[in-house]
C-alpha cells in the first residue's frame, strides 16, 4: 500500500508540473496528490457515503425529500460539515506553525501548502457540483473564486492569510446543524433557538469582523507588493477579495431575515409571564 502511495504521488508530482511552470506555482507539486486525494473523497462521500448513511442515520426525515436535486443538497451539507472540521482544524494547527509573519506576502511553510491543497480541492468539488446541480449563483462564484484565490498561494504567495481567512469555516458547522433540524422538523425549537444564537454569533466574529479586519490587512499587503506582480494578478486577488466579504455580508443579512421570521415569538419566557408569587 505504502508503494503504491508512493508511485500514486510520483505520477501526480509530473502531472502537476506543466500547471506550476506555466502558472508559476512553486510548491504545487509536492502538494498536488493531497488536493487530488481530497477532491477524491469528498466525491466519494457525496456520491457513495451520504447516500448510504442519511436514510439509516434520519429515514423519516430523508424519506421525506422529494426529488434528486433535494437528496444532493442533503448529501452537499454532509461533505461540508466534515470539510469545515477539517479546514477549521488545519487552520488551527497550521497558525501554531506559522513561520510568514516576517514576510505575509511570499512567506511559506508546509503546513500552509497541506492546508490549501485540502482546501482547494474541496472547492474544487464544490465549484464542479454547484455548476452541475446549479441552485444559486453564490456558491458558484464561491467555489471558482476560492479555488483560484487558494491555487495562487502556491507561488508561494499570500500563504500568510490562508490559515486566518480559512477559519471561516468556523461557523459553517452550526449552519449545516440549522439545516438539519429544519429537516428533522424541529424548526422554531429551542435546539435551533439556541444553534441559531450560535450560528450567528460565530459568523458575525469570524466571517465580519475578523474577516473584514483580515481582508484590510490583505488589502494592504497586496498594494505593497504590487510593483512585484502582474497588474491582473494583483486586480483577481483583490476583487476576489472583494467578492467574497461581499457574499458574507449578504449570507449573514440572510441568515437574520431567516432567523426573525423563525422566531417571531420569542421561545425564551418573558418577564410577564413569570409569576413573581414563585420567585419569591
């Protein structure tokens, strides 16, 4: 098995390596098999393990989809619950290694090309399944931009904010739970009361504030720089930037709409309602 691994990461080494002379991405070889692998099995747990699971995990719930499109968003949600814990991971571990700080826009460290491989081949599916199963703009532009944006870091450039950017994926989780427990029927219960709470919090911090704030440092960084790149290099990173806070910025104001119109009566007790005889 170890063999074959071996000789499986020789051949995606050379395959690789037209890509990353001609675009000038440096370290994309030796991480190429990763991002190949990756784009593997998120294929396989979209096509093969959620549809298998879900109607043993949930029958009621997943008998009650009607359609092909409805049972792919299912299985979509799982690869993407798994793919935020992995990405968020990563993230994590890869800022303990960070070695960019002296140099955030040619910086590079391992961690950083192991974290990116998973990542754009994860994007890589995403953008192939939203094209193919087109529901929503959004997620197309998400999956291409991200997948070009990711790809990039490879030079080695901008590998510094990959790991920062990348905990987005944070909040990712309590959105696929939000999701879940519509499908459960238990929308408007206090178990997505509570989740939503969660879900909006974790987005405001991680997605907005520190997003936008990391996004002005990139900003900054790249116009820096910009003598040392090509103009339509430096002008696809930052409108791509752009895009991208833009998106979150209209998830989260969708998530607020969907989350008042849920929970138009409040599920936690108000004041009037206790009865002061019992409190005391």
């Amino acid at each position: 098995m170890d063999n074959l691994l071996r000789e499986a990461d020789v051949f995606f080494h050379a395959l690789s390596q037209p890509l990353a002379e001609t675009w000038g991405l440096r370290h994309l070889p030796e991480h190429f098999s990763t991002l190949v692998y990756t784009v593997v099995f998120y294929t396989f747990l979209h096509v093969i393990v959620a549809p298998y699971l879900s109607p043993i995990v949930a029958p009621v719930a997943y008998a009650k989809l009607k359609g092909s499109r409805s049972r792919n968003n299912w299985h979509i949600h799982l690869v993407s619950f798994v793919n935020a814990i992995a990405l968020s991971w990563l993230s994590y571990k890869s800022l303990f290694h960070d070695k960019t700080e002296a140099d955030k826009a040619f910086g590079w460290h391992e961690s950083i090309g192991t974290l990116d491989a998973v990542a754009v081949g994860y994007f890589i599916w995403e953008f192939v399944d939203a094209a193919y199963n087109y529901t929503d703009l959004g997620f197309v532009l998400h999956g291409l931009i991200c997948t070009v944006l990711y790809t990039l870091t490879f030079k080695p450039f901008m590998g510094y904010y990959s790991p920062r950017f990348l905990l987005w994926e944070l909040s990712t989780p309590f959105l696929n739970i939000h999701w879940l427990l519509d499908k459960l029927d238990l929308t408007g219960s206090i178990y997505q009361y509570v989740n939503g709470i969660l879900l909006l919090s974790v987005f405001f911090s991680v997605r907005i504030v520190y997003g936008l704030t990391m996004s002005f440092y990139f900003a900054q960084t790249l116009l820096e720089v910009r003598n040392q790149m090509s103009p339509l290099f430096v002008v696809t990173l930052f409108v791509g930037n752009i895009v991208l806070n833009g998106l979150n910025l209209f998830w989260f104001y969708k998530m607020i709409a969907t989350l008042r119109k849920r929970f138009q009566v409040d599920v936690a007790p108000k004041l009037t309602d206790v009865n002061p005889k019992k409190v005391q």
